[in-house]
C-alpha cells in the first residue's frame, strides 16, 4: 500500500483524468460541506432556543398576588391579597419533598451611589434558595446565604453590570455602596445568561429589605422549583393543587384568576423540549440524507469510473497486472480523491458557517457552529463508504478477462 | 517451444453452444515466425487469445516452454503473461493517458524492477524502434506507424519467450505495413519467435511458415520461402 510506484501511477491517473477526478470530487466536497452548513444552522437555531430560556430554572413556578375579581365566602371582590414570609413557611410545610428551592421576593428601586457614580437600579430582595432559581451565577465573593436572612445584614450581592457602572474598573468586593442613604457592603459579583437587565440587578437578604423598607414581614412574590423527578404530568398536577390551596388560604374563589396567579414553566418548557426534539430529529435527517446523497454519488462515479477504465484494465492484464494490483490501484485512486475533496468540503462547509455566522443572528441563528469530530466523522463515514461501494465494481473489474476488455467495439 | 495437443474450444451462444476450434495440433520451435491465417469466424483469434492466456481452452492440451499451462489462477496468468508473452494488437492498445516511455516501461513495473531500471529499459527498447525522441510524447501526438512501433517496443521491454500479434498491420496503410513487417522480420532474424495472426496474404508471405483454419482446423500447414520486407521499404 506504501509503494512508491504504486502512488506514482495512481497520481498520474488523477492528474490526467482531471475532469473525471474533479467531477468525483466534487460530488464528496459538496456532500461534506452541505452537510456541516446544515449542521452549523440547526445548531444556531437550538443554541437561539437555548439561550432564551436559560435565565430561569426550567422547573419554575411563579407565584403572584393581586385583587379579587370575585366575591367570596362573604368578601367583597376588590380586596388585595397579600404574601408574607409565613405563606413561604407553609407552602414548604404543605408540599414538603415536591419542593426543590424556595424563595420570596420583595421589590425595590433604589439610586445607589459610589463615590462620584449614580444611577438607578432595581433590587430583589431574596432567600439564600433564589440563585438556584434564577440561574445566578456568583463570579467573585459569595451570595446572600441564610445567616445573612437570620442576622438581617446590610449586605449585597451586585450584578456584573452594576459593577461596571459604578465601580469603573476596580473591583468591589468589600467596599460599601450607598443605596437610598444607608451604606451596604458588597459581598458578591453575579453574572446571568439572561441578558443585560438581569446583570443590572442588585440581590439583597429578604429580612433586611422587609426591617428597613416598611418594617414588616410583606412578599411580592414567591418562587419555587418542582421536585425535578416529577415528569410533565405530576409538575402540572402539583402547581394545580398549590393553586387550589393557596386559594383556600386567602378565601379566593377557585374561578378567580386575578387574586393569585401560578404561572408553571413546565408548560412552556414542555414546548421548548418538543421543539428541540424536532430539531434534532431533523439534523438526524439532514445528516443521513447527505450523507446518503453522497455515498449514492460516489457508488454512481466508482462504477462509472470501471466502466470508462475497462480497456485500461484490460491491456494492463495482458502485461501482467495481477487482479490485487488491479483492485488497489482503483481503489486508491478513488479514496485519495475522496479524502482530499471530503478535506475541501470541511473546509468550505465549516468556513462558510464560520464566516456568515455573525450576520445570522437576527434570523434566529445564533453562534452556528459544527463540532470538527462530527464533520470528521461525516466524511471518514463517506469515504469508508465510498470505499466499500468502489471495491464491488473494482473487484469485478479485475476479474474481467483481458480478450473482453480489448475487443475493439 | 510452444506445443497444442488436440484443442478444443466452444462459446455458449444462448441455448446451444458454437464449437470454435475442434481439435488443434501444433507445434512451434523457438525462431519460428509463424502466420496463422483463415477467412474471419475461423478460429485463428480464438486460438491466438488461447496462446496468449487471454482465454482458456475447454480441453486439450498446452505447453509452453516446457510449463503446461492449465487450471491457472488469474495471478499464475499474470506472471505467466508478464514473463512468457509479448502482446502486438491491431489497435495498438496503449494507455492513452501514459506518455511512450510510461507505456513502455508498464510491463517492467508488473515485473517490480526499479524505476531507474524501468526508463533505462525502456528508453533501449524505444530506440531499438527508432522513436527515442519521441519517449514523452502522449500517444495522440503519434502517428499510426509510431504507435504500433511504441507498442512492439512494449512488447519487447519484459523480454519475452514469445511474440503474439494480432493483425498488426491491419490498421496501418500499406506502407507503414511494410515498415512494421520490416521491423518484425528483424526481430526474428534475431531470433525471437513470432506468432501472427493475418487475413492478408503478402503479410502472410512474409512470415516463415503459414498455418491456415478453416472452421476450427488446421486445413494446411506449410513452410514458405519469407519474402523480405525490406525491398518494398
């Protein structure tokens, strides 16, 4: 296989057979570099749905409060109803094991200054649970954690946005920051993949927000994660009896949407996941389809490839090919001719994906990109093929009595 | 130097079958420069293709130098071919993508030799029939005469025992035939044994001995007086 000579002929026979060695290279690049084009698209568009719905947990349930729509069990409609801590205790005592995370949320807006830097930010007040929640992630120092809840610290946890803007290039961490007048010391740096407004947040423990803001012990909101064992039926039937109950809790008609709103993720991820599911269903068949294009191509251009050769064959037979030197120097050719042009195609497919990447974005493409070792293994894929359809027809090729090959017709 | 016993050779033609040659015996000393001749449908291409291990015979018996040549596995063949035989077609036959030397020298290659060994061979034997000059000319750029000569010169590169043509001249015009027939008459003079295939008879008259079939046997067998090719070149 390493002989010399044996590479020699087969690289004259490729160098004088320009067009026949171009046409059947062209079949394998352009097999190769559709397929990663194809590739390198679905994958922007998952990576587009990926990052849509990378801010929350995907096991969120949200729950709200507002004002009756309805009467009920003597009330008027028009009462608000309100959260405090002591529903977070309960809905944890209720469901016990069905809840994964828990957290409440109070609201602010604050003008926070440091040094000469002013600007306006909203905070959250949290329980220690809401980084799981939100997908948090704590670049430097630490965050809101449950002795900080307990002692009702003056502490912060600062998005990587607030940081910029107010601490310019420094860092922050222990230095205190003035929100509202009152001085609280940075303990924390975040960052969140759920784009910039979330980086523009400032965490802060619940109990503390409650102490200095009103003096009470009132919720915006309570959020939680589902136990993630349970699967779409069981997350569904859960939010639905924390409906039911929490109405109960308040006295709220079971047909009143407005007094407590439950809004379950699993609904919409349910979505996402079909939708991703179909997605790659599809790249399966965007791989094997082209690749299945390309094998048919390179059998039709191997047989081909015999047909035109049969006299070549023939009168090397009759100077005494055996049929192995035969079969080899056939189906070399064609493998040398498809590793190069499977080369070309890579390159092409993976350059072009590379290249018209960045313009893609706004058709909901975002950072198209195909793993080298797929690509690689697309076209070791056809050219083991290619080389398995060859061998049929090579092998009957040097099986074909020289008297047939030289008939002259 | 080669010896037939009793050939017999049939093609299956749909249902029945055509029996080509019905029993040939001949025998062919080494020097001997030999015409086979017969109108077409004979049997002589049949009988050329069975000497040259082109095809095989149904039954009967064939030596060559001294081997039988019987049951051979494409690879035996293959050697045999490489090492016995020298093939002349009408057509010529070279590969038209290797330029004169490479075609040449391709037989050498299928006898594992050296590339420095197969030019030098190869460059001899393409003088030996005047075309040296023309060793890196593709065969297209070759006139007819030159062509049959690039492929004699082929022929003779591995050296073999015996020489097979096949109507060598019958794509050539009268004159070149004569060139060619010069050449081949020179080869044997040097003692290469020559077997060949014609259906013209001054070709044939120009060989030493001349053996004509009729329906698959061997109707006559004569040695002739060889009229030189010389004095019409």
């Amino acid at each position: 296989m390493f002989d010399r000579d044996l590479w020699r002929e087969i690289f004259q026979s490729i160098n004088m057979n320009r067009t026949r060695s171009l046409l059947s290279g062209f079949t394998v690049a352009f097999a190769i570099s559709l397929f990663a084009i194809l590739f390198g698209i679905v994958n922007g568009l998952v990576n587009t749905f990926d990052s849509a719905f990378a801010d929350d947990a995907s096991n969120s349930i949200f729950v709200q409060s507002g004002m009756t729509s309805k009467a009920s069990n003597g009330l008027q409609a028009g009462r608000r109803i309100q959260f405090k801590n002591e529903d977070q205790a309960w809905i944890k005592e209720e469901f016990g094991d069905k809840v994964q995370y828990i957290t409440s949320r109070v609201y602010l807006n604050v003008i926070a200054t440091f040094r000469n830097e002013k600007s306006n930010y909203s905070i959250r007040a949290v329980n220690p649970d809401h980084q799981y929640l939100e997908n948090t992630k704590v670049t430097y120092g630490r965050y809101v954690n449950e002795s900080d809840i307990k002692n009702k610290t003056k502490v912060v946890v600062i998005g990587r946005l607030v940081e910029e803007d107010l601490f310019l290039k420094t860092t922050a961490i222990g230095k205190y920051i003035n929100l509202n007048g009152i001085q609280y010391k940075v303990v924390g740096v975040f960052s969140d993949d759920g784009g910039d407004n979330e980086e523009r947040l400032i965490y802060m423990p619940i109990s503390t927000a409650q102490q200095i803001y009103g003096n009470n012990d009132y919720v915006d909101q309570i959020n939680l994660t589902y136990n993630p064992e349970m699967n779409f039926d069981a997350a569904i039937g859960f939010s639905n009896l924390l409906t039911k109950k929490m109405k109960d809790r308040f006295m709220v008609s079971q047909n009143d949407q407005r007094a407590i709103r439950v809004r379950n993720l699993a609904n919409e991820s349910k979505a996402i996941n079909q939708f991703t599911f179909i997605l790659g269903f599809l790249v399966l068949v965007i791989g094997f389809g082209t690749l299945i294009a390309g094998i048919v191509g390179i059998s039709n251009m191997m047989i081909f490839i015999v047909k035109e050769r049969t006299k070549e064959i023939g009168i090397r037979k009759a100077l005494g090919a055996s049929p192995k030197s035969i079969v080899s120097i056939i189906l070399l050719e064609s493998i040398l001719v498809t590793i190069i042009a499977g080369f070309v195609g890579l390159v092409i497919g993976m350059g072009v994906v590379e290249f018209a990447g960045p313009f893609l974005e706004k058709y909901f493409i975002k950072d198209p990109s195909v793993s080298l070792s797929i690509v690689v293994g697309a076209a070791i894929t056809l050219i083991l093929a290619g080389a398995i359809a060859g061998y049929l027809p090579a092998k009957k090729a040097s099986r074909i009595k020289p008297i047939v090959a030289l008939r002259d017709d | 130097m080669l010896k037939i016993n009793k050939l017999h050779k049939s093609y299956p033609i749909g249902d029945s079958s055509l029996h080509v040659l019905k029993g040939i015996d001949l025998s062919v000393e080494a020097g001997e420069m030999v015409a086979i001749m017969g109108s077409s449908g004979s049997g002589k291409s049949t009988l050329l293709n069975i000497i040259g291990m082109l095809d095989e015979a149904d039954e009967g018996e064939y030596i060559l130098d001294n081997v039988p040549i019987k049951n051979l596995t494409e690879k035996k063949a293959a050697i045999y071919r490489n090492k016995f035989l020298g093939f002349i077609f009408q057509s010529f036959n070279l590969i038209n993508y290797k330029n004169a030397l490479d075609n040449v020298a391709l037989p050498l290659y299928y006898q594992g030799l050296k590339r420095k060994e197969r030019i030098e061979k190869g460059l001899f034997h393409l003088e030996k029939v005047g075309l040296k000059d023309w060793a890196h000319h593709l065969p297209n750029e070759l006139s007819g005469g030159q062509k049959q000569r690039v492929a004699i010169a082929r022929a003779l590169a591995a050296d073999p025992k015996l020489l097979l043509a096949d109507e060598p001249t019958g794509a050539l015009d009268t004159k070149t035939s004569h060139e060619i027939m010069d050449f081949i008459q020179s080869l044997n003079d040097e003692g290469k044994t020559i077997l060949m295939v014609t259906h013209e008879e001054d070709i044939a008259s120009m060989c030493k001995r001349i053996v004509r079939l009729k329906d698959g046997v061997i109707i006559e067998d004569t040695f002739v007086e060889q009229v030189r090719a010389s004095q019409y070149v």
